[in-house]
C-alpha cells in the first residue's frame, strides 16, 4: 500500500511543525497533541516515554541555548493500514547563550505514525546520531532542573 500525496505532505508539516515548535521554546503542550499515549522515544542512553519526554521539552524551552533543527531525506519504508514507518535526517544547530560558536548534530530519525481519528500521531522515534558521538545529556542523563542541557 502506497501512502497518499496528501498524507504525505500532512507528515512533512507535521516534522516542520515540531522543530519549529522546540526551536521557538513553545510550551511542551503540543507533545500531548502530536505523541500517542504509548509514544516511546530512543538513542544511545535515551529511552523516554511520552511523559519523559513532555518533561525534556518544557527544561527544554527554558534553556539557555538557541536550536535550529532542519530536517531533509525523507524516506516511506513501510505503509501498514493505519501506521507508516519513516526515515528522515536532521541537523540540530545549537549556540549556548553567550558563546559566539555554533554547535551541530547530525541524526538519522526512524519514526512510526499511525493515524488516528484526530490525524496523524507519533508512536516512536528512534534517533540514531551520525558523524559524532551522542551530546553528553544522551548518556543517561535524567530528566530534570539538574540537567538543563536537554
């Protein structure tokens, strides 16, 4: 089964939509709309649920560092009835407050939609860091006011 022009322009913008809304600190509220119930996302040391996650964006919002994240490559490997298998690339372009050196991070991104009666909602994600080893907040780094390098 092919996925459709349509929905596939409806993923595009929903991968756009996220990375502006972590790179513009918009509050972790679009998580809940955008992650099923049991959205679980992975890497090297990182294993969050939903809620995890939730947590990791609003520490996120309030940090002392600029993002970019711009996505490219986007690949459909799979199309199951209601749920797509994705592949994608990001870089994440990151400057600390203060500093004048801008830090990047290459991933390669496996994702699984699934559509919903509400439209298409993220399952999983696995990120899967390129070129360099994972950013030190990745090696098991707990969630929290502790940790403000999420």
């Amino acid at each position: 089964m092919l996925l459709e022009p349509s929905e596939h322009m409806e993923l595009e913008q929903l991968l756009s939509d996220s990375c502006a809304w972590g790179d513009h600190g918009d509050p972790a509220d679009w998580v809940l709309k955008l992650c099923t119930e049991g959205f679980a996302l992975r890497g090297p040391g990182v294993d969050l649920t939903r809620e995890q996650f939730e947590q990791w964006i609003t520490l996120r919002a309030a940090a002392p560092f600029e993002t970019r994240h711009q996505w490219t490559n986007l690949r459909v490997l799979a199309v199951d009835g209601d749920a797509v298998d994705i592949e994608w690339l990001e870089c994440v372009h990151r400057r600390d407050e203060g500093s004048d050196v801008t830090i990047r991070t290459v991933g390669d991104i496996a994702d699984r939609w699934v559509r919903t009666p509400d439209g298409w909602r993220l399952a999983s994600r696995t990120i899967t860091p390129v070129f360099d080893p994972p950013p030190a907040y990745w090696n098991g780094a707990e969630v929290s006011a502790a940790h403000p390098d999420v």
